[in-house]
C-alpha cells in the first residue's frame, strides 16, 4: 500500500528549487484528456455532476457558482474525470455570462470526444434573486436516440446522486 505525506498534498508556501509558485498538486488545465470507449457497440449514458463550478460575472467581477450535469452517450472516445475536473477549475477566474460558458464547455467537450448525443445543463446559483439554469444540446448527425422504456426512477433522473 502506497503512503503520502498529507502535508506535502496540501498547498505549500515551501517553494521547490526550480519554481517560482506555491507548490500545488494539481492546476486549471484548458485540456480535455480521452480514452477509447470500452463499449462503442452499445448505446449507454455516463452521468456527470460537477457541483463546484465557478467562474466570473463580466459585469461585476463577483463570483458566479454553478453545478454543472452532463449527460452524453458516446461514441469512440470518453473524457477522463480528472481532465473534465481541471478543465472547470480553468475558468475560475474567467469573466462570462452564463449563456456563452455553458455553450463553450459543451463545444469543447464534442469537439474532443464527437459524442452522439450530449446534454449540458449548468444550474447557476441564486444570484440577485434570480436563478438561471442554461440546457445545451448536441445530436450526432444521423443518431436516434433508441426507443425509450420506463423501468422506474434512478438516481440519475431523481437528481443529485450525493448529498
């Protein structure tokens, strides 16, 4: 069994010798990493909830918090959580209007893995008494959706699967 050093995990004032920053394990990447679908003969759907997201109101500068859920059935390629997770926190600090983020995201996610279909819904959290959820849709072109058979609710259609 592999042991770490939970201090050394956590954000560090300590600078290693070649680094100008704070030690960080990880960093915002504007990357989306893929592997091979292990079943592209079947149509099945992959459930994602990210309830972290947060990037900037362009107006304000204030922060805008969003839990994002994306729903896709692919075809050759799938994304790698860890990559999707990094691709988020890219836009922390990123001033956008919840409308275009939303369409970015979702273009950037088809563009790396040519879903057949994908759903984005980006539920954004009250802000000024309002709540706005933005829904993005993509259709590989020529893709039916098979016909669709009731078997009951699931975690994945009676809503977040944590907490």
């Amino acid at each position: 069994m592999r042991s770490y050093n939970t201090s050394a995990l956590l954000l560090s004032s300590r600078r290693p010798p070649s680094a100008s920053r704070p030690f960080m394990p990880s960093r915002p990447s504007s990357s989306l990493e893929t592997f091979a679908n292990p079943a592209p003969a079947r149509d099945y759907l992959i459930h994602i909830e990210v309830p972290e997201f947060t990037c900037l109101c362009p107006l304000t500068g204030q922060p805008d918090f969003a839990t994002l859920v994306f729903d896709y059935i692919p075809d050759k390629r799938n994304v790698e959580l860890k990559s999707l997770k990094l691709y988020a926190w890219s836009f922390r600090d990123q001033g956008v209007f919840h409308e275009a983020v939303t369409n970015r995201i979702l273009d950037d996610l088809v563009k790396a893995l040519a879903p057949r279909f994908m759903r984005l819904t980006a539920r954004w959290y009250v802000r000024g008494g309002l709540f706005t959820t933005v829904v993005a849709e993509h259709r590989k072109k020529g893709w039916k959706p098979a016909p669709h058979i009731e078997l009951g609710r699931t975690a994945v259609e009676g809503g977040p699967t944590r907490g």
